[in-house]
C-alpha cells in the first residue's frame, strides 16, 4: 500500500466512474448533442443512443427494453414509483406497506402520503434486517395498493426475502415495488422470476454518472398500458412513455448503460471476488478487535457490504480517524444532520442508541484490492483503542 | 485526555440518544487564597466535535480560578476552536456543562 494513495471503501455511498463510463459520456458530450425527440437525423442519433442504453439496463434485470425509464435518480425513481402508484389507486384503496429499514427516498414520500390521509404499514425486521414474509401477508387488507420493501438494504447490506415478497403481492393482486439502488449491478436480478412491477436503480452506484436513475415499470412499453397502474408525478411532454417528462440526460445515460455492460460481463466473477475480501474483512476485524460485532445477516448480504459494532465508541469519531489514515468509510450515526437520532436501521435491528453510534460501514467495489483490505485490517485496531481509551463508557 | 486518577471532582454530562457521554476531571488547589484548577482531563464517548470541545475547554480553563472557570460559555469553547457548524453547537454546551458539573461537585464537597 502506497502511503500517499487514498484508499476509497465507501461504495455503497458512491462508486468512482469506470474509466471505460468515462470515455463513453464524453463522447457523447462532444457528438451526440441531439434531442432524442427531434425527427432530424442529430435527434434520430441521440435516440439510438437511449435505445442501446435502455436495451443494456433491461438485459441485466431480464426485463423488457421497453419497460425502463430513465429519471434523474434513485431518489426520482422511489418518488414517482409510491406516489405515482398511490395517486392512480387512491380509488381502490389507501393503505401501502413499507418496511422499517427502508432508504429516505422511499420512507419519506410514504410519509407525506400518510399526511394526505394514505395509511401506512412499517414492516419491523428481526435483528438480522430481515422482513417476515409472513408478516407481510398478515398485513395485506383489501385496500393495500402498493408494497414496497427493499432489495438490499443501504446500511447493513441485508437482502430481503424478494423471491416471497413478489410472490406474495402477487397472489394478493398488490402492486409491488423495490428500491434495488445497493443491489442493482451486484447481485443476480430477475423481476420476471421475482414478480416485481416496479424497481429503482441509479448509476452512480455501479460506477456511472451521478444524476442518472432508471425506473422499471412492467408492463408499460405498449402506449395501451401507459399509465394503467401508475400515474407520472411531474408533467411537460411525454418523454419517457409519459411517465418522465423532459429532455434525456444523453450522455448520463449513454454512461448508465456502458456501466451496466460491464456490470453484467463481470457479474459472475466479481461477486465471487468481493465475497472473498468482505468474509477476510469481516473476520479479521472481528477477531482482531474484543467487543466488536457484525451488523445485518452474516450470508444475505450484499457481497459488497460490512458493517460493523464496535461498543464503546462512537461512529464518527472513528471514521474521522480513518479519513486521517487515508481511508475513506462511513457511519451509521445521524449525527452529521440536523437530526441527532441514531440510524433509524440500527434501531430497528434493535440496537441501543448507544451501540447504534458506534456503527462503522465498510463497503467494497470494483477497484477494492486485497492489498487495500490489508491496510484498513492494519489501520483499523489502533483507532478503536485510541478511542475506547478516551470513552467514558467503557467497561 | 483520560481519566485523571486523583480528582477531586468528575462532571458528568451526555446525551446517549445523540451519542455523546462526557466526563471531566478536575483537580484543585489554592493559590494566594484562590482556589484554581490545577490539573484537567476528559474522556468523551462522542463526534469528533465532542471530543474537540472537550479537549479546548481543559486547555481553557487550565489554570484558571474556579470563578472564571464557571464564566466559561459554550461559545467560547466554540469560538476557541474557530466555530462549529450549527448542527454542532450542542457539543460545546456538553463540555461547558461537564466543567461547570464538575465545579458544582467540587465546591459541595467542600461544604458538606
């Protein structure tokens, strides 16, 4: 490990553009400069350029090429997913489930549905981030319009029982919806198999541009079933099969879909890597480290994803220390916000406010080598003895 | 930084739902009949921002006469540090308050 490079395990919160990405959006900054509606010939080859990246996306999810929609986020996506779903069957029923772990972008426009008279459902977890399938079923009335429980989980990396989940909403007749952001591009999607209608993705979390998202909606490529079981939630032109208007991002999507090329070539391989570094991860630092623990489910987790317990100390203070050792990772702890509240996650897995400050997210990706894990593996005791050294609450 | 082994007074102060604990540790003697703090420590279960505040106020009141000691507001830990972020400003409030705990118990102690 080069002491002057900066070691990046932060992935789950943004991942550094593929070089290949790169090459891709500025070509298409420079050349492809047309408006994807215009007849003109400059407009028929932006066009070719959204129909190749939306054909790359869909192969990756196995959904249709024309179900994919691109939003200007993750974030747009859940928005226009729960409240497009809700406003177009208010008149069926009012009540969504959601689950008590879910990402802002979700759990928040749930909470403005619930202000105009929505009734809401958060699912609880078991300690492990897991949703009950069975729960969820007991939950179902005959006004539920909408589930929405997501893949994998942001924080922990715990995925979700989906393969039930869909098959339950199924059966139920209830639109259901995923916020697949953390697993989209690193874990194997199927929503046919899956039975999802409505899923959530964003680029730059599989190493294309910020400000690209996509939103899979089943069933809406034929212009007959625009709109059928959903409602767009902003308006202009019928951009998007109506569902998003305004001009496509080009080059941010032409940059989407190169990404998830190579998201899908090196699936296989790289799953199998990233395992390898976050079991060593995760052992090591457990052994190496007294009173230190693994947060979400040790096997349904994001091949990607380590997050850690250490008592005693508190969250950002050791992430503070890790950023002067040049390693960059993140916290479960609220406490940068405005609301001093612990992570609404750790709490629902059951940690104490206390234990839940003393949360440590290590996320891996694409460039992580074993020689950064070494690094963090070397780096990482000292810190949380300095720390417990100066806590309070140590035993 | 750390416990301070023969204190003779410990403030206690926190919030664990926001995540911070503070201890601090005094230690007094008199001086031309003032009574000014020796010695001073901390241990903080906290943001860097509450361990940076609970490490400026053993550096300010070091020294000091309990009098001025208990003047010491939470903005001028924060200014001692060149500001803190808004969201930030309740961690000056908890060394300010841990100082002025550990005084209070001081001078009970003394009286009783």
């Amino acid at each position: 490990m080069n002491s002057s490079e900066y070691v990046y395990l932060d992935y789950a919160a943004t991942t550094p553009m593929d070089p290949q990405v790169i090459d891709v959006v500025e070509k298409h900054f420079k050349n492809t400069y047309g408006n994807p509606s215009s007849l003109h010939s400059a407009g028929q080859k932006a066009a070719k350029v959204l129909y190749n990246a939306r054909t790359s996306i869909a192969s990756l999810i196995n959904a249709d090429r024309k179900d994919i929609i691109f939003t200007s986020s993750g974030t747009e996506a859940d928005n226009i997913a729960i409240q497009g779903v809700a406003h177009k069957n208010k008149d069926r029923g009012n009540h969504i489930i959601t689950s008590s772990i879910e990402h802002h972008a979700v759990e928040n426009p749930c909470k403005f549905l619930m202000k105009q008279g929505f009734d809401v459902t958060f699912l609880p977890v078991d300690k492990f981030g897991l949703v009950d399938p069975i729960k969820l079923q007991e939950e179902i009335t005959n006004e539920t319009i909408l589930i929405s429980i997501m893949f994998a989980n942001n924080e922990i990396g715990t995925i979700e029982p989906i393969n039930d989940i869909g098959e339950i909403a199924k059966d139920n007749d209830v639109i259901f919806h995923t916020d697949a952001v953390q697993a989209f591009g690193k874990i194997p999607i199927d929503v046919k198999e899956l039975n999802i209608d409505l899923l959530s993705a964003s680029a730059h979390k599989i190493y294309g541009p910020k400000g690209v998202g996509m939103l899979y909606m089943k069933n809406q490529g034929i212009r007959q079933n625009w709109g059928k079981y959903i409602d767009p939630i902003m308006f202009g032109g019928g951009h998007e099969r109506n569902m998003r208007p305004s001009t496509e991002n080009v080059p941010g999507i032409a940059g989407f879909g190169k990404a998830a090329e190579i998201c899908e070539e090196e699936l296989p391989i790289e799953i199998n890597r990233q395992i390898k570094l976050r079991d060593r991860l995760i052992k090591t630092t457990l052994d190496s480290i007294d009173d230190s623990y693994l947060n979400g489910h040790p096997k349904k987790r994001l091949p990607n994803n380590a997050n850690f317990g250490f008592k005693y100390v508190e969250g950002e203070s050791i992430l503070l220390d890790l950023d002067s050792g040049k390693i960059a990772a993140s916290t479960g702890s609220a406490c940068s916000s405005a609301s001093l509240e612990p992570s609404h996650v750790l709490s629902a897995i059951g940690l104490t406010p206390q234990d839940a400050h003393g949360s440590l997210r290590v996320s891996i990706g694409r460039f992580t080598t074993e020689e950064e894990i070494d690094y963090f593996l070397e780096k990482i005791p000292p810190i949380i003895e300095r720390l417990r050294e100066i806590s309070p609450v140590r035993k | 930084m750390g416990e301070l082994k023969d204190a003779d007074a410990v403030g206690e102060t926190g919030n664990p739902v926001c995540g911070d604990i503070s201890y601090i540790y005094i230690k007094v003697k008199e001086v031309d009949g003032v009574e000014i703090i020796d010695d001073i420590s901390f241990q903080t279960f906290g943001c860097g921002a509450a361990i940076a505040t609970s490490s400026m106020i053993t550096e300010l009141a070091k020294g000091m006469s309990l009098d001025d000691a208990m003047k010491i507001k939470r903005e001028d830990v924060a200014e001692a540090l060149s500001g803190l972020p808004p969201q930030k400003m309740h961690c000056s409030n908890l060394a300010a308050d841990g100082l002025h705990n550990a005084i209070k118990i001081y001078r009970e102690k003394r009286e009783a």
